[in-house]
C-alpha cells in the first residue's frame, strides 16, 4: 500500500514538471520507483590575486572541498596579478563581467569599492556569521548591525620573522624589543657578516619594489596610540608631523648604517634569500610561513617590529581580506553557498592545513610559530592593530608605495617622503577625509 502512494505521488511530480516546461531538468521518475537527477550544474567564477602564498593554496583547497559536497556547483578559480587587481576588478564591474566572487581586502578598501559588493545580511545567516572574527572591518560604516560585504579567509598578521641559527652565530641572544636594541643587535650582525634585515619584493608581488606598509604599520604603532591612528586618516595628525618624521628618519638610518641589504629597491626574492640564511631578520606577512617554515622550521622564530623608543603597544592581528560577492553576480544563491561554507569549522582546518590562521572561531592553527604570533596579544596583551594600509586611504596608500622604497633606499629624505603622503591626502574628494573611518566614502 505504501510503494503504490508513493508512486502515484511520484508520477504527478512528474507531470507537474511536464506541464510547467522545465527544460534542463531530468526525466520524471518512473513506475520502478528511479528519483529525479540533480539540478544543473552551476559554474560560479572567484578572482583572487595571491600569486604564490599560501592564501591561494587555501583558496583551491576550500573550493575542492566545496563541490565535493556540493556536485551542481563548480567554481571556476581565476588568478589575477596583484599589482593592478582593483583596477580590473573595478572595470569589470562597471561593464557586469567580471567574478561572481572575489577576493577583497577589508577596511577602507572594502568601502571604497562596496557600489559592486553585496550586503550579504539576507544571504548568509547571521549565527554563521557570529563565528567569524573581526567582522567590523567588513561591515558598512564598521557597523556589523548593518551586516557584512566580505567574509575574512584567515586571521592576518603583520609581523618579523628571525633566523636562529644566525642569532646564535652573531651571539645575539634575544630579539630587540626598541630601536636601542635594534641598532645594537643590527650592529652585531654586521660585524658577524650577516645582513641585519632583508627587504624585497615578495610572494604576492604587489609591486616592483618591496611592500612598504608592513614597516610603516610598526613604525605608527610605535609612535600612535590605535584612537590616534584616525588621526592620520582625518587629517587631525599630518603625515609632515614630527613623531612620522622621526619615525621615518630612524628607519631609514637602518640603510644607511648598511643593516639591510644595499638592493632594496630592485630585490625580488626576499624570502627565498632569507630562508637560505641571508639575512637574520625578514618583515613580511604571516601568508609566507607556510614557504619559510616548510624550508627553516625549528630554526624559524618570529618576533613583533620594534619600532619604538620604549616599548611596543600592539601587534598587527587583523582579518585582512576574505571573499565577496559582486552585486551583479547571476548566481547569488550559489555564491552564497560557498560564503556560508566558509564560515564552518571544516573551512577553517582547511585554512589552517594550507599554513594561515583560521578566522573562524574555535578552529586552531597546529603551526608553533603560528602559535607565538596569537601569543603576542593573547598572552603578552598587546594591542590588535589593524593594517595601515587597510585603514589609510587608497590614494594615500599608492602614494607611500611609491615613495616609502626611495626613502629607505636614501634616494628621498624623511621630509620630502612625509610631504608626498600628505600631498596625497590633500588631494583626497572630501568624502574621503571625514572624522571617522565610518565616515569614509568614495565620493
């Protein structure tokens, strides 16, 4: 008696289906009980701009993962160059063809570009969303009541990586912890034949020239409390002041003193010159432990920048770039999908297997050196920073990775280099200069 319900049941799906037309979905099932196939499959595109970190391994592994348990959706994975992503992006979305996902950098950059990202508060409930860190930085305004356009992939750091080998070769027992001890220890270094840090550019390529804005997040931090931070961003602090000056002039003097390597400017392997014992100290992103440690492992320590005459405040732990969904996707379901998945314990230990920090809550890196960076706020009580470059305005910020390798390189002075990032901002539309970085905006 039940078998024939059911198939009477089955037989008007069956015609139901007929009736409304359905093309592209499966035959109707049949007397012998066979259920209706699967949906289409869907074939969703995600542009991502992390050239050889770990951060791209995460990607592919999180996406394999994904249509594994979920066969009708297929993602197509497209890496573009890092040194002209927004723009292409950008262009993309004014023409509607560009990704249905795409990595996007949080903070100021997330508002800046937020007309072609979606609010995904109807999209992804709000109890999975609970389980990310940081959001704040991905909402409108900073605001997480009024939702989120990027669900972070990792737990990010800015941070200073040593080789231990060559801290025990020089007799440097410990890490500097101010700029004192990191002339001092720089100095020793020297004399023991070793270069004291290595600047370059590194895995993500971002530009010719090594990314200025790890140091210059540690130089602020070591000169700004995080409230007078938006001191930069609002014009309250000039970037001609003196305390950036200074900051500035003692970074350069790291050169200058022949601490760092003379090819700054033109270096392109940094890491690779680093874990093959060329440098004691390297000042990158948490994204390359994966490469360092994989090469280095016990003999790699980690340590925060210290820039500062007394003692450092913070450490720079923020969820730095996730994924989002463009506001003219044709897949938005689908989309959501994956952003929902990415939010789950399982994403998050595949985050942590590819080398990176994991955002969601909960989820542990097994990484020890990993371990120390979380340390350094959850044990010592440092200070969570965000990155400067993702709290600093974007005109600003191109402006500073032009001029701040000069400096360093000695081609520009400590003044005409902090005269350029105020000229920069200067030249702002006003809406990108209001009181708060909740004020920001692009017009």
């Amino acid at each position: 008696m039940k078998n024939g319900s059911i198939f009477r049941r089955l037989a008007a799906v069956s015609a139901a289906l007929a009736l409304a037309g359905m093309a592209g979905t499966t035959t109707a099932a049949s007397a012998s009980g066979t259920l209706p196939r699967s949906q289409p499959t869907v074939t969703l595109t995600l542009w991502q701009n992390y050239g050889t970190e770990a951060n791209a391994t995460a990607t592919d592994n999180l996406v394999k993962a994904f249509e594994a348990s979920h066969p009708s959706i297929k993602i197509n994975v497209v890496a573009q160059p890092a040194s002209n992503y927004f723009s292409l992006l950008q262009a993309a979305a004014i023409s509607h063809t560009g990704p249905d996902l795409a990595v996007m950098w949080t903070g100021l950059y997330t508002l800046q570009y937020k007309s072609y990202l979606q609010n995904l508060a109807s999209y992804v409930p709000r109890s999975d969303l609970a389980r990310m860190e940081g959001l704040r930085w991905t909402a409108p305004g900073f605001n997480t009541a009024a939702g989120t356009y990027v669900i972070p992939l990792e737990d990010q750091f800015y941070i200073g990586f040593y080789n231990k080998a060559l801290f025990a070769k020089a007799h440097v027992s410990q890490v500097p912890q101010n700029w004192s001890q990191l002339y001092q220890d720089c100095a020793k270094f020297k004399a023991a034949g070793i270069t004291c840090l290595y600047y370059g550019a590194g895995s993500q390529n971002l530009g010719a020239e090594f990314y200025p804005y790890y140091d210059l997040s540690y130089l602020m931090i070591g000169a700004l409390s995080l409230p007078q931070w938006e001191g930069l961003y609002n014009g309250k602090i000039p970037w001609t002041s003196p305390v950036v000056v200074n900051q500035l002039a003692k970074w350069q003097k790291l050169y200058s003193d022949g601490y760092t390597n003379r090819n700054v400017i033109t270096s392109i392997g940094s890491l690779n010159a680093f874990e093959h014992g060329k440098a004691a100290m390297l000042i990158k992103g948490n994204w390359d432990l994966a490469q360092l440690y994989g090469a280095m492992g016990k003999n790699l320590g980690t340590f925060v920048p210290p820039f500062t005459t007394t003692k450092m405040r913070g450490v720079v732990q923020f969820p730095g770039d996730g994924y989002s969904m463009t506001t003219y996707s044709q897949h938005k379901a689908q989309a959501a999908e994956f952003l929902q998945f990415l939010t789950t314990p399982q994403a998050g230990r595949i985050v942590a297997a590819s080398g990176l920090i994991p955002d969601v809550r909960g989820v542990s890196t097994p990484n020890p050196v990993s371990q120390q960076m979380l340390a350094f706020s959850a044990v010592d009580h440092m200070t969570k920073y965000p990155m400067l470059d993702n709290v600093t305005q974007v005109g600003v910020v191109n402006a500073g990775s032009k001029v701040l390798p000069q400096l360093l390189a000695g081609q520009v002075t400590p003044k005409a280099a902090a005269a350029q990032l105020e000229q920069a901002w200067k030249q702002l539309p006003a809406g990108q200069r209001g009181k708060t970085w909740a004020s920001y905006s692009a017009g």
